[in-house]
C-alpha cells in the first residue's frame, strides 16, 4: 500500500474532530456517586459523557458496548488478537477562578479551553479519529483495535475494575492520557493513615490545648489550607504575633482570630500533585511545625511533633526509615494529604506513597510499622497499586516508538511517572501522549485547554500507531 498521508488525513476531518470534542466538553462529567443510581452509578453526567463516546461509535459504524454503566468500548477490524487503547470522559472539578466557561469549549488563541480538554477528553477524541481514518481509509487489519472508556480515572478506577471482570484483556495497548514521548514506568502508589493509637489523658497543665487541626481532603494533593482550633488560657496575643512573625518570614497567607471564646489559626499553602510533594507548600506540615514550638497539651503535642518529627522537610521517606531510589522510576515520595485531630480521639495523617519499580514493599511497611508503634501511631487503611514497567525490548515500545519518530523527527525517549495510568491496568502497556515535550501541564487548573495544533498532531500520530500495531506481522 502507497504511503499514507497521516497528517493530511487528519487535515480533512479537523471541523468534524473540533465540534465533535466541543460537545463532549460541554458535559460536565464530575463525579457525582452520591446521587447514583443503577442506570447512572457514578452520577447522571458521567454517564452522559460514556453515552455520547458510545452514540458517536455507533454512529460511525463501530461496534459498541455498555459495560454495567460505568465503562465500555468503541470496537472495530477483525482476529483473535486485541490492541487496547484505555481513555477515560470523567474529569475533576472544574473549581474557581476561570477567565473563559469552563465547560463551553472556547477557542482562541490557538487553543481548545475547558475542563478535561488535555486530560482527558481532547486526547481521548483524538484516538477516536485515528480508529475513524484507519476504519475509512479501509486499511487492512489482523488484529482488533478496542478503545476502552473509563469514567472513574479520577477517583477510584472502579469502571476499569468493573470492565476487566467482563471483558477480555488486550495482549497489549496505550493509555492517551500523560506525556509524549512514552512512558514505560509508573510508580507504585500505596494510600494509607498513621493514626495515633493514644487518648486524651486526664489533667493538663499547659495553658495551650490543642482542639481540633484539619488539612487536605485528598491524599494525593498537598493540601492548600490547614485549621487549628485551639483553648489558650493566657498569652494571647503573644502567641498572635508569633503567628503573624511566622507567616511574614514564610511568605505565606494565614490569619488568626477568636470565636466563642477559642484561637483560631488558618494557614495558607500552594497545592501540587501528591506525585511530587516539594512542588507544594503543605499547610498542614508549615501549621504544625509553628505549633510544634508551643507546649500544648500532651496528646496535642504529640500529633504535631510527630507531624514535623515523621514529614517535615522531607518528602523522600527519609526520617521513617524508607528512603530508596532506583533507575527505572526515580525516588520514592510521601504526601502528606490530610491531616486530622480532635481531642477525644487524637490525629491521623493520610498518607500517598509512590514507590519505585524495584522497591520492596512489604519490607518498606514492616520498617514504617515499626517506626510508627515507637511514635505510638499504627498504620491503617492500607490500599495499593502495583508499579508497573514495561521493557524497553518489548515489541509494543519499539513500534511506538517508530511512529513517534518518524511523524515528529525527534527521539522517542522513555520516560518514567510517580502518577498512576490506565496503562498499569494492562501487562504490556504504556502511557502515549497526548502532551508534547515543553508543553505546560495545565490538566487540573483553572483554564485548562489543549492546543489545537497538538490535538491534530496527536490524531496522526495515534491513526499511525493504530494501524502498525493491528496490521500484523507482515509489514
């Protein structure tokens, strides 16, 4: 067959591709489970954004299929074998701050804006119309090409979960949904609480009590604002000015008040994804490290100390005993995502641990086990995800990593991620775009867009992957 045109292929759909995406972008599809019902289990707009990939499919002549509500796969070509290419139309929050609608799909500037436009509904509409041009340029496949949707990637995975109970398994597939070139290595991310195993001791003598401290709500955030309610018996405007010292010297916001007769001080962090903690300012570690200085009551002083003494300044497991780093994926890290303590029950941290590839973790909770104990902590709710690694030898690698070459004529390098995609899900899979090289990542910001001319660049690059991996071996 004569060489294929796949940019000019994409060129000739790109009206089509836009409004397509446009009206996928304006269903605000946030997780909403607690109205869930068995039509709609995540909420009534997710489901409308799996219905909308589904209707489209369909409507191209795709086979199509709904798996329980929550998952299903836009199909087509023919054989035994199964290539997966795993996306997801749930997205986050869109939150404050705007300049455009979040959900209207406004384009300017050379850009695509709205909430999910690079992670992950523009990219995802992008590997729909590169099954679209291989299916109507009629290429010849021996494998079938099955794009997978998910609508929980931003919580709990329960789609893919639900999906892979029912449906086969792809002998190998990529996920549009992190960085070009492509990214073979993620690490393992392991969620659990230290949660302090002491009570409220009978008698105080100190004239601070700590009451109540929160921060974070997301163990893989850093948290952006903490709280401390606390009962000052004296000295109230000494530890005041302390506070405001302490906010002048971190450059930080924060403010300080009375109500119904207790103290109370609020402080304000920058948030960053768990994955990389120091690209944040915790304000649930800088609160405690402040309060760590004053004698407060015994349990209170406990949860604080403890804050500063496990996580303060170190966000590589050094001070709990699990530092390690190998070559494949990096460092180990630790977020420190909530942070809670009232009187009666003491204090938990909610912690976000991703790990290397060759890491061992069962080790690593033994020795985490034992510092906790002698902190007079434990270690609760544990949930984890394996890493996942992909050799570069692998036959999956090598083809991508020909078509990324030749349409962009720059080296298809191997990267590695402390985040967690749907790729991980698959033994041979990898995460493939859709965010070029130098690009700011704005996936989870207010104005978040895609730039037009990736979105298209993304599409011919995914027609081309597409039909090199179902065309079979005789190429």
């Amino acid at each position: 067959m004569a060489n294929i045109d796949w940019k000019a292929e994409v060129e000739k759909r790109k009206d089509n591709l836009i409004a397509d995406l446009k009206e996928l972008l304006k269903i605000r599809s946030v997780l909403d489970d607690q109205h869930g019902t068995e039509e709609a289990p995540l909420g009534l707009e997710v489901r409308a954004a799996l219905d909308y990939l589904l209707e489209l499919g369909e409507k191209d002549g795709f086979t199509t299929k709904n798996v329980a509500n929550i998952a299903g796969h836009v199909e087509m070509g023919t054989g035994e074998e199964l290539i997966g290419v795993l996306c997801h139309v749930d997205v986050v929050p869109e939150g404050d701050g705007w300049t455009v609608d979040p959900y209207g799909g406004e384009i300017k500037d050379g850009r695509i804006y709205a909430r999910g436009a690079i992670d992950d509904k523009g990219p995802t509409l992008a590997a729909y119309y590169a099954m679209k041009i291989v299916q109507e340029l009629g290429l010849p496949l021996e494998k079938r090409i099955r794009m997978i949707i998910g609508t929980d990637e931003e919580s709990e995975w329960r789609c893919v979960d639900r999906y892979f109970q029912e449906e086969e398994m792809p002998e190998m597939g990529f996920a549009p949904d992190a960085d070009f070139p492509i990214i073979n290595a993620e690490k393992g991310i392991a969620d659990f609480d230290l949660v302090q195993t002491v009570s409220k001791k009978e008698g105080n003598n100190t004239s601070i009590t700590l009451l109540s401290f929160n921060a974070g709500r997301r163990y893989n955030m850093v948290p952006d604002y903490a709280k401390a309610v606390m009962d000052v018996q004296k000295d109230h405007t000494e530890l005041m000015q302390h506070f405001n010292d302490f906010i002048e010297a971190q450059e930080l916001k924060g403010r300080y008040y009375i109500e119904s007769g207790y103290m109370i001080l609020e402080l304000e962090g920058v948030s960053a994804h768990g994955m990389e903690p120091d690209k944040g300012k915790n304000a649930g570690l800088l609160l405690a490290n402040f309060l760590s200085s004053f004698e407060l009551d015994s349990l209170g002083k406990l949860f604080v100390s403890s804050a500063v003494d496990f996580f303060f300044g170190d966000s590589r497991g050094r001070k709990l005993g699990v530092q390690y780093e190998d070559d494949i994926t990096g460092e180990l890290t630790i977020n420190v995502g909530v942070m809670s303590y009232n009187e009666q029950d003491g204090g938990r941290f909610g912690l976000n641990m991703r790990y290397p590839v060759t890491f061992k973790l069962n080790d690593g909770m033994k020795t985490l086990t034992e510092v906790a104990n002698q902190a007079e902590f434990t270690i609760a709710n544990f949930t984890n995800s394996q890493p996942h690694h992909v050799s570069k030898d692998n036959e999956l690698i090598q083809i991508l990593q020909n078509v990324y070459e030749q349409q962009t004529h720059k080296e298809a390098k191997l990267l590695s991620i402390g985040g967690g995609t749907y790729a991980r899900s698959l033994k041979s899979g990898v995460a493939f775009g859709a965010l070029f090289p130098g690009r700011p990542d704005v996936a989870h910001q207010k104005d978040e867009y895609m730039e037009l001319d990736d979105l298209f660049r993304a599409t011919a690059i995914y027609a081309q992957a597409i039909y090199e991996l179902a065309r079979g071996n005789d190429k």
